[in-house]
C-alpha cells in the first residue's frame, strides 16, 4: 500500500536525515518533494528504490487474483490501472502462453508499469524488451507517474495513447467496476475525466453499473463515488468474489441485460469466482465466444460477440 511504501522501501532515515517527516505517507511525501525541489538527489533516490523494489515482485505459481480478474473479462473489455507492480502483465503473460485460445482484455497503464515498454513507431505498449517485434525499431520503458497534484498526462506519445483509449472505452461502457481504488487527493485530474467520460456517455446507455469493490465504510463509499453513477445504479461489494465479474465471468453485460432489462433471472456462473476447479469453467465459456467453423470462412474467426 502508498501508505506504508515509505517504510517497505527502507527510506525512514533518507527522509529523516534529509528534514521531512516520513510518516507522512509517500503520496504526500512525494508530492511535497516534488512542489519544493531542492533535494533532486533524494527525489532520484526515492525512484531508483520503487522501480528496483517494484520490479522485483513476482506472482506466486498458484492462481491468483489477478488471474482471475483477466479470466473473467474477454477482448471487447478493459482493465485501466494505476499501479507499478507488474502483477497484471505477469499474469496477463503466463495465461497467454498456458490457454493462448482464451480471448483476454486491453490492459493500460495509465500511471506506466515496470513491465512494460512502448514502441513510437508503432504505437503500441508491450512487454519491456529490447526491441519491438514488428517495426524492430528500440522500445523505450514507460515512466511511471509519481503522486503530484498535477501529472502531465500529455507527455509524450504512451501517456497520451493510454489517456485517450481511457476515454474511449469509459465513454462507452456499460458496466464500470472500481476496485480497491482510494481517489486520493494526487489524482483529482484523473477524477474529472473519469466522471466526463463516463457521463458522456449517458445518454445511449439504457442500462448501466457502476460497482465499487471496497471494504471502507459503506456510506462513505457512497459519498465518494455518488456523482458517478447515473440514477443511483451502483452496488458496493466487499470483496472481489461478490462482484459480477466473478459472479457472470465472460458474461457480466449480458447478465446486467437479462436481469435489469429482460426481467430474467440470471444465475450465477459455476466457477463463482473460485480458483479450484476454474479451467473447465472457462473453457467452456471461451468455446461459446467463437463462432461455429461451419458458419465462417477458415481465417476469418473473430474476437466473438
């Protein structure tokens, strides 16, 4: 957690001898470093340490969350992250190369990664290799974005791609889930083209959710994100396993359909969001996002619908 990082990454007495208060939390620590500048060299420090602490981390060999977050949602879906931690794009790697048939969604980061690097000639963000194995030209690692109150969210051709696919895929979402993110004060411009985007779209959605996976207080979540949600149509989960991902994984928007506009109840999908016992679960859900051989040209197999 941003609240302890000033103690994991062992920077008590850095900060201390340098006359800050480390206990303070790194956000508000950075961002006071960032608006003083006068120590550039412990700024320097401090980003050598997360990037070195950061890309250490590595997932255990057992599933986890993050596999299942990128199980449940297909290739017409969207995870948008601010974290640093490669968890997402390891895990994104290891069930490409076990099941490469299952359809899995865009990852973003929008505050960079320390797994990822992006290719300017062809515009596109990949894992941090040396080279892009398409145009061959030298990839470039992603800058991460530290918590100051004002980010430049325009600097340079990767931040600007992941911003404006942000606007995009949030524009026209049916279902947001907001998991586990705190909207500290360091992200407010972030804040504000959330809300325009997704209100943006407001007009063509007959049915839509906003879905917080949190475990602060209730009514304070409420507070938080109730000028997001249009007509009061959001739910607070506590938890992961309780939200429609892991309820309808693969089907969350068609559930949200047949249960809100058809009237239908919908049952949840077998695997619930379990790690024992999902590969069958998943197997048998990828295998209906295809269209029938019979039905297409050989080739010509799409993402489904």
């Amino acid at each position: 957690m941003m609240a302890n990082l000033v103690e994991i990454l062992e920077l008590n007495d850095f900060v201390s001898g340098a006359g800050y208060d480390p206990t303070i939390g790194f956000e508000s620590l950075y961002s006071r470093l960032h608006v003083a500048d006068p120590q550039p060299l412990l700024v320097q420090e401090i980003e050598n340490r997360v990037e070195d602490y950061f890309n250490r981390l590595i997932l255990p060999r057992y599933p986890t969350i993050y596999d299942l977050l990128l199980l449940s949602l297909r290739g017409k879906d969207a995870i948008f992250t601010f974290n640093w931690d490669p968890f997402l794009a390891d895990a994104y790697d290891r069930i490409a190369e076990q099941v490469p048939s299952t359809n899995m969604p865009n990852i973003f980061h929008l505050h960079g990664n320390v797994r990822v690097a992006f290719c300017e000639q062809c515009l596109m963000a990949m894992p941090k290799i040396e080279t892009c194995p398409t145009c061959g030209a030298k990839l470039n690692p992603t800058r991460l974005l530290y918590p100051v109150e004002k980010k430049d969210y325009a600097e340079g051709p990767y931040m600007v791609s992941q911003w404006k696919d942000f606007r995009e895929f949030i524009g026209r979402a049916l279902i947001i889930t907001i998991f586990g993110y705190s909207a500290p004060m360091t992200d407010q411009e972030a804040m504000t083209t959330l809300k325009a985007a997704w209100k943006d779209g407001e007009s063509h959605k007959l049915i839509h959710r906003l879905e917080i996976i949190d475990i602060r207080d209730q009514n304070e979540l409420a507070r938080q994100w109730s000028s997001f949600s249009i007509f009061h149509h959001y739910d607070i989960r506590r938890s992961f396993h309780e939200s429609l991902l892991a309820r309808y994984p693969r089907r969350s928007c068609e559930a949200l359909f047949q249960s809100n506009y058809d009237g239908k109840v919908v049952e949840p999908i077998a695997w619930a969001g379990n790690l024992e016992g999902m590969g069958n679960a998943i197997d048998e859900l990828v295998a209906y996002e295809y269209p029938k051989k019979s039905e297409i040209e050989i080739g010509e197999i799409g993402d489904g619908p």
